[in-house]
C-alpha cells in the first residue's frame, strides 16, 4: 500500500520540479545576464558598426555594384581593399575574407565572414571540435577554428608586416562574424605571440572584435585575453550561449527542439561551480559587449543599451527561449541595432555638449577603468581555482604550449569529416546524458563530485 502511494507522490515532486524549472526559464531573459554590467561609452563601442559594416561587404562579388549594402552604404573605398580570398583560394582551410585600409582610422582590418550554409568546409570548421582535442596556451580551444586562424596567419602574416612597415602608426584589427568570430578571436592569440612575424607590432597596437562568436575558448583564456578581444552580443543570440558540442546540434536536426530542451534542463540543474571548475568547456571569449533591446513581458523593440563587462561567472551560461534567438544572430540585425545604440549615445554626449578636453579625459578614463576591471576578473578566476587563470606577464606574451601538449597542427592529424561520424556523436552524447539503471531503463545520469570530468555529463 505504501509503495502505490509512494507513486503518486513522486509524480508530484517531479511535476512540481518541471513547472518551476519551465517557470524559471520562462521568466529568464537575456537582459538579466548583463544587467548589473556597466554602460558602454560612444568611444570604446565606435568601431562596432564600421566593422559590422566591413564585415558584410565580403559577401560582396563586386564592391563598386554592391547588392547588400544596407541604408548608407558600407561607408568604405572600395579601391582601398587591398586583398580578398574567396572560397576558391583559401581552399576551405578558411572562410572567405579580406584586408581593408582604413586611413581615416588609422586601421588595418582583416575581415572575415560567417558561416555559409551552402558550403561543406565551413562545416567541416565549425564541427571540428573533439573535446578535449587542442590545448592551447594553458587552456582548450576549438580545434577546427584553431585550424583555420594558424592558416590565415600563415598565409598573410608577411602581407601584414608589409603594411605595419608602410603605416607602424596604424593599429592592427581583426574581425568576424559567427564562424568568423570564432576564427579571428584565435588569429589574435596566435598574432599575439607570434608579434615577431608582424614586425614586432606593440600589443596595444592588436585588438579583436568578434560578432555574435561560437564559444571557442576555455575560460581561463578568455579573461586573460580580455583586454584585446571583445565580442559583442545582441539581446538573446543563441551561438554564444551555446555549450553544447555543434557537432551534436548540427547533425541533429530531427532530434533539435528535444536537444534544446534537455540543452536548458542541464543548464538549469548544473551546479555554476562544477561549470566553472571544467577546464574543458569553452565560452564566448575576451571583452562582452551585451547590446539590449527587448524588456521581459513588453511587446517590440526598446532603444538599444549597450553594456559591457568581463565577467568570470555569469559569461552567458544560458539558453534563453525566444522567438528571437536566430534572428539576433544576424549580421544584418547586429549591425542595424549597434548603429542606432552608437548614435543614441553620440546624441547624449551632443546633449551634454561635452568639450574636446573632457572627451579625452574620459577616454583615458575609460582605459583605466578597463585595466581595473581586466585586473578585477583574473584575481576572480584565481580564486575560484580556475586552471592557468594567472595574470600574465608585464611585457604582454604568454606560457608556450606546454610540454606533451598535442594539438592537430603539431601532430598533422586529419579530422573525420563530420557527417562521417555523427551517428557515434550522437551516441557519446546520449551516453553523456543517460544511464541504464538496474531495470534497464534509460534515466538521466546523476552527477557525482567522485566523478572525473571525462565522465561528468556535461555535454560540450
């Protein structure tokens, strides 16, 4: 008798868990991840536009007829685009990009699109990501991304060194959106300690602006790189946000609304120190800029706010259900929404009539502040014992690969293709997720701090 009515009791608990669990993410929205973050300024968001804008213009076949220019134009000399690879020439080692002087701006781009659906090697790029596969610097990173940045850096590295030598005063700028994203915030790194094949450029001199990136790089790099990569987010984009191998996503498509739900469960149940203590699960890297347009319960388009941090936990850790999670996600959208937040705080400042003297001031302020809270986040991985979260050396260059550390660049290893290997992704997935209990029933496996992180149930 107990037991009959131990049944309905159970089904009670569980029927109470998932509607508080539904309840909490349906009450969750994007804004609350950043909403303690601090506002962005007019000087340090002003190449986001320009970029995006750049950005596009390389799916352009012919810049003096373009098709997809948005209102205004790309606002760029065509005759100033100095080098352009397509498909053809990088050979699917890399998406298609391009080098652009921008004189006005003191700038050196190089430029890289995003994932083209119709193409199997950006694919390929982007699902080759065997966990665990390349370490890098003292943490892990994609491997297929990883792949593509050390080909571009290969392939162009004298190219920039020539120009760096023709304009030292000019800064050195990369980048990309989505798959882009995730290829230029690890062609930094790479520039960064190879700044000898640049001509010995000044670190200062490097920056990185990833749009809507994949998660490419463990934690413990992505704040030590913080202070040269910066990745702006719209509102509820789901790529930054998503933990989940792509392999698994992509080569899933019956099975998506069921991996997204199990995707937001797991984030859900995950405890946030057992996600923080994985040196193996890859975020959204460097600088966030978080750019807010939508409020919780209100129906349309708010003034976009832009607000920034580099934060250690809280580094978008969560799937947020919206309609919006793929349309955010695009260039064109991104681009739109960071222009009108550009001009909403270039109107303030005119409102304000802030002076040349006062402007300057505050950028250096600004610089400082930056320098503080960059500081502020790598003491805060290293106290949460997050591995090689030390600060880096004062002259600017990192630890070397350490020793036994392999990778597919040292090795020579060539990855199976991806759609020669997703029924045993799936699988390891499923066995990530399930256990067969004594009945020989499937039930979700249930974590255990006794547990090493290769059998953790943490899919990545």
């Amino acid at each position: 008798m107990s037991i009959i009515c131990g049944f309905p009791i159970l089904e009670g608990v569980y029927c109470l868990a998932c509607a508080r669990w539904l309840w909490k993410k349906c009450l969750y929205s994007a804004g609350n991840e950043s909403e303690h973050w601090g506002l962005a300024t007019a000087e340090e968001f002003e190449p986001v536009p320009r970029l995006c804008r750049l950005i596009l213009s390389v799916y352009e076949d012919d810049l003096h007829n373009p098709i997809w220019a948005p209102p205004g134009g790309y606002g760029i000399d065509p005759d100033n685009v100095i080098l352009r690879k397509d498909y053809e020439e990088t050979q699917g080692h890399a998406p298609p990009y391009l080098i652009y002087l921008d004189h006005a701006n003191a700038d050196i781009v190089l430029a890289i699109r995003g994932l083209n659906l119709a193409k199997e090697s950006d694919y390929a790029v982007l699902l080759d990501n065997k966990l665990g596969q390349t370490k890098f610097d003292g943490g892990y990173v994609h491997n297929g991304l990883l792949k593509a940045a050390k080909w571009v850096f290969d392939e162009e590295c004298e190219f920039l060194k020539e120009l760096l030598d023709r304009y030292p005063s000019y800064t050195l700028t990369f980048a990309g959106h989505s798959l882009g994203a995730g290829v230029v915030a690890l062609l930094v790194m790479i520039a960064v300690q190879n700044r000898g094949k640049l001509g010995n450029i000044e670190r200062k001199q490097i920056r990185c602006y990833a749009i809507a990136p994949a998660r490419c790089m463990s934690l413990n790099l992505a704040v030590r790189y913080a202070n040269i990569i910066n990745s702006i987010v719209l509102q509820d984009d789901f790529l930054p946000r998503t933990t989940t191998a792509l392999e698994d996503v992509f080569t899933s498509l019956f099975c998506l609304p069921c991996l997204l739900c199990l995707m937001c469960l797991k984030d859900t149940c995950t405890l946030e120190e057992k996600i923080l203590k994985d040196p193996r699960r890859l975020y959204a890297p460097g600088r966030l800029y978080h750019i807010v347009e939508r409020k919780p319960f209100r129906i349309g388009r708010f003034p976009p706010v832009v607000r920034t941090a580099v934060p250690v936990d809280g580094r978008f850790e969560h799937l947020v259900l919206s309609c919006n999670a793929t349309s955010d996600h695009t260039i064109i959208w991104i681009e739109r929404e960071s222009q009108k937040a550009l001009d909403i705080m270039l109107e303030k400042d005119r409102i304000m009539q802030i002076p040349t003297t006062q402007k300057m001031e505050r950028q250096e302020t600004l610089a400082l502040e930056h320098s503080e809270e960059y500081k502020a986040a790598l003491q805060r991985a290293v106290a949460l014992n997050i591995p090689q979260a030390s600060l880096p050396p004062s002259y600017g260059t990192f630890h070397e690969m350490e020793e036994g550390e392999t990778s597919s660049q040292s090795t020579g290893e060539v990855s199976t293709p991806f759609f020669k290997k997703w029924k045993e992704s799936w699988d390891s997935f499923v066995e990530r997720l399930f256990e067969v209990d004594e009945s020989g029933q499937m039930v979700f496996k249930r974590s255990s701090s006794k547990k090493s992180s290769t059998s953790s149930t943490l899919p990545h």
